[in-house]
C-alpha cells in the first residue's frame, strides 16, 4: 500500500465524528472515498494532511509511519490536495499559481519568471491544456482553476493527489477532461483519492471505493464488485426512498407567474424566452457557458436586460436590484455558496434566518421563538446535520453549509424560488429528500427555476424544462417530452449546426 489510514479517531469539542475510520491506498490506483453529507470524508482527508491532527490511530506512507502536522508537510512528502473549495490566489496568473509560495530562482535569488512559466506551459501541456499562463487565473473557469490546482500537485511530485468533491463545478465536457487528467496520473504511477456525491462517474473512473457512514469506514470493494443499489445501501445503512419521479402526463394549464419573451444582454444570453407557472417546477438546462445563470440574473435582477420582456403576475417589470425581484418574492439560491452565501463565523440559526430578521423583529426585538421554531422546522425537513442550531456554520460538512443555504431562501415563504444547482455537493439521500420538499413547496404554489446540469434532477423533478445553448433558448420540452436523449440532442445544438 501506498497509503494506510487505520484505525482513526477524531471528536470536535467532545463530538466524535470519525470513529476507528481506515483507508488504504495502493499505488496508481484511483479510489473513491464516498459517504453522505457529514460521513467524515473531509475531516478524515484533513488528518490525512496535517490540516487537522487526529485523537488515535496510525498513518503510514510509503512504509513510514508519518506524522504531518501541517499541509505544507504533507505537501513535501508527496501529498497534493485539491480542495472541496478551491484556494488559490484569483488575481495571480496561471503560471504564478502554479508555483505559488515556490517560484523558481535565478543565481541571483530572483523569481527566474522566464522557467517559472516554461515550465508552466510544459506540465499544463501533459494534461493537453492550453491556456495562456500569463493571464489571471479569474479569466477561467471552474474546470481550468481545478487543473491548475492539479498541475500545482502535480509539479510538487505528489504520489497521491486528493481531490475533495473536484467535479460538482464542472460540465460533462469538463469532467471528461478531469478524468483524462486522472488517467495521465494513473499512468505515471500517482494514486488518486477521488470524492463525489456522482456515484455514477465513480463507475467511469476508479479502481475501488471505500464507503463511510457516520464516523466508520463500513465497506471496501473494488468498483466492478459492487452495484449502485449496494453503494447506496451502504452509504446510507438503509434502502434509499427513492424520489418518485412525477408521472408526465399532459401539461396541464396554470396561471403563468413570470413570463421572459426574447430576453437579451451582452453576449451571454442572446434570445431567451421562458416562462414559469404557479405550483410548477420549470427547469433551465444547457452546458456550461449556455448563459443558464446569466438568465436568472436578469431574471431578478442582479443584471440588466438589454433587450425582452418580462412579466412578473401579468404585469411588465424591470427590476433595477435583486431587492426589487425580492419584494416580489422572489427568492435566489446561488450555485457559489462561498461568494453569496454563509457568514462563517455566525451559527447556524443566524445564517439560517438572516434574510427573515425583519420579519422577525417586532419593535426591534426578535422574536427568538418564532426563530427557533423555523429553524428548528428546516433542520429537520432538510435533514442538517449540526451539533446544535448555535454550532458556527463553517464547522458544518460542505452539503450540509448548503442545506442551510437553501433553507434561508425557503423560510421567506417567496413565490418564485430560482435554485442554481440546488443538490450540488448533496448526498443522494438527502438530494431526494431536497427534490420532494421543492415539489412538496410548488404543489402548494410555490414557482421553482431549476437550473441544473444534472440530467436526472431534471427528469425526475421538472414539469417543463427549457434548454438554453449559446445564448438562445433552443428548445421547450413539456411534461412528457423530458428524456435525457432529448435534453441532450437539445443542449448539442449549436454544435451540431456547427458541425
Ligand atoms: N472544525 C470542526 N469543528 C466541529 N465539527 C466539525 C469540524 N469539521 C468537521 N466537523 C464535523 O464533522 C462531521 C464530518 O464532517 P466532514 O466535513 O468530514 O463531512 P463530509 O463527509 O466531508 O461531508 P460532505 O459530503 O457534506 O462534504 C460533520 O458532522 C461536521 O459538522
Ligand atoms: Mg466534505
């Protein structure tokens, strides 16, 4: 083995989250570490590193017991890590990223910039990346920042790169890129710890997957021994209570809440039309860069339209700021929860009803019932795992910071819900559980936009969806018509006119 974690404990302020957890690594080999939201996987990475030091157990690495007490030393011995949120430096270029904190050095003691970005352009070139090193690395994507992430390990000669949940930000475009990037890794003898809430690319890309389930590593197998129902068994140590999918039958006619006819601005949404009717849910499909989030901002107000028209309950609006769209009741939940969402230091409770705090105050005071009440009741629909309602937020898993999230838009009781990527980084069971709150909301009336990339999200939650490519909405499939071969003729457009 290259790596052996065993018999791991770890308890935060008295709260055991890892208990005897193992994880073993053999050389070249990819492997899955998967486990619901709170399982333990991030944290039993983070001892791993020396980001976080464990209460009991032993490590091992390349036969020696190890010790890291920082990331930087686990970083020496050949262990990269790309984390579940990104940290580089944004406004610093791809080459100096790269080689951040490391730069290579003329006689003179000077950052020798003429290698730093030949060699740059050389390891970027390995994963048949070609970007231009000098530019910031804010000019990219998602995708790019997580490889340049990946070339940075991969020029510290890592023999274990660990990537913690890196395609819930990508396309299907871009994790095909991911996976090469993988496969170049494997062939080189570097072992991979892959982490993911899709269990279907663990099929696609790694040799074995060990599953957690509450602090404890409870199963081991190599992937071609063990179904996805089993996956799913031992992830969540019960049948999965599957989101029935809504039975499509005929598109059955409601009062149309927000109307968009021939939306337009800048060069990201080109002729957008869409529209959304009470109690529905309309989904909003399309690769990225398709001008999906794009829309949503002009939609409440974050961007404006240059061109179109939208009406809001049968009445013309142009929404100068999302307060605007918001006293309408509109609500947004972001794709990026760390630009638009939590306040890390402020407990759960807090972040849970910042957005309903006047509401909630009568003559300046808060009705702290009232708040517990609520807070109570969505810890419970949405299934947060905490400590308590007072814990701080940033000490939550990643899924669960996002449950909170998406539950600080639903206590405001709005009418139009816009959800961008709602299950990103949410385990299976609970993104079932998410699914049939939102349909259990719109039957009541609520109106969701469901922006999504992920196919069966749509399938199964949708009544209608539109699908967006380069600009232009490009097709409407009503209830019945919502198949992944449609959507994805659909989404192919413009490629293949192009072609
Ligand atoms: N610094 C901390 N202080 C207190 N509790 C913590 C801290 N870090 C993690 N925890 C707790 O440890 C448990 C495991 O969290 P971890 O982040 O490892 O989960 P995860 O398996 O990575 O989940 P996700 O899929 O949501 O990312 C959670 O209950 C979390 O609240
Ligand atoms: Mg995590």
């Amino acid at each position: 083995m290259l790596l052996s974690m065993k018999a791991i404990d770890k308890s935060f302020s008295g709260v055991r989250v890892l208990t005897a957890a193992t994880l073993d690594v053999a050389p070249g080999e990819v492997m899955a570490l998967i486990g619901q939201n709170g399982a333990g996987k991030s944290t039993m990475i983070k001892i791993l590193t020396g980001a976080y030091s464990r209460d009991a157990g032993d490590i091992v690495f390349e036969d020696k017991p190890v010790d890291f007490r920082s990331t930087a030393e686990s970083q020496a011995a050949g262990i990269a890590t790309i984390y579940q949120e990104i940290n580089l430096a944004p406004n610093r270029s791809v080459a100096e990223n790269i080689f951040l904190a490391r730069e290579p050095r003329t006689r003179l003691g000077l950052v020798d910039r003429r290698k730093m970005r030949a060699d740059a352009r050389a390891v970027l070139k390995r994963f048949n990346l070609d970007v231009d090193v000098d530019r910031p690395l804010e000019d990219f994507g998602a995708a790019t920042r997580q490889m340049v992430a990946i070339a940075r390990g991969v020029t510290q000669n890592a023999r274990l790169v660990i990537m913690d949940e890196p395609t819930s930000s990508l396309d299907e475009r871009e994790v095909a890129v991911l996976f090469e990037t993988i496969r170049t890794l494997k062939a080189d003898g570097v072992a991979t710890i892959f982490i993911s809430h899709r269990l279907d690319e663990l099929y696609a890309i790694c040799d074995r997957v060990t599953i957690m389930r509450d602090g404890r590593t409870v199963a081991v197998s190599t992937m071609k021994d063990i179904s996805k129902i089993e996956l799913v068994r031992s992830m969540l140590g019960k049948e999965l209570t599957a989101f029935t999918a809504r039975v499509h039958g005929e598109d059955i006619a409601r009062e149309p809440f927000v109307d968009a006819t021939q939306l337009g601005a800048g060069l990201r949404v080109r002729d957008v039309s869409l529209s959304i009717a009470r109690g529905e849910i309309a989904g909003l499909a399309g690769l990225l860069g398709a001008g999906r989030t794009e829309t949503a901002r002009l939609l409440y107000g974050a961007d404006r339209k240059d061109k179109g028209s939208i009406r809001v309950a049968g009445a013309e609006k142009s929404y100068a700021a999302p307060a605007d769209a918001i006293r309408d009741g509109f609500g947004f939940v972001s794709e990026d929860r760390k630009v638009e969402g939590i306040v890390p230091e402020m407990s759960v409770r807090e972040n849970m009803t910042l957005a309903i705090l006047p509401r909630l105050q009568k003559s300046g005071v808060v009705d702290t019932a009232e708040q517990q009440r609520i807070v109570d009741r969505y810890i419970k629909a949405l299934g947060v795992k905490c400590a308590s309602p007072e814990q701080p937020i940033r000490e939550l898993s990643g899924g669960n910071q996002q449950k909170v999230l998406l539950a600080r838009w639903l206590c405001m009781n709005p009418k139009l819900l816009i959800v961008d990527e709602p299950t990103r980084g949410i385990d299976v069971g609970a993104k079932a559980e998410i699914l049939k709150l939102l349909r259990g909301l719109a039957d009541d009336g609520l109106s969701v936009l469901m922006i999504s990339s992920e196919l069966e999200e749509l399938i199964a939650a949708a009544d209608h969806v539109t699908v967006l490519s380069d600009g232009y909405s490009v097709a409407h499939l009503g209830a019945g018509e919502i198949t992944e071969e449609r959507l994805m003729t659909a989404m192919a457009h413009q490629d293949e006119e192009a072609a």
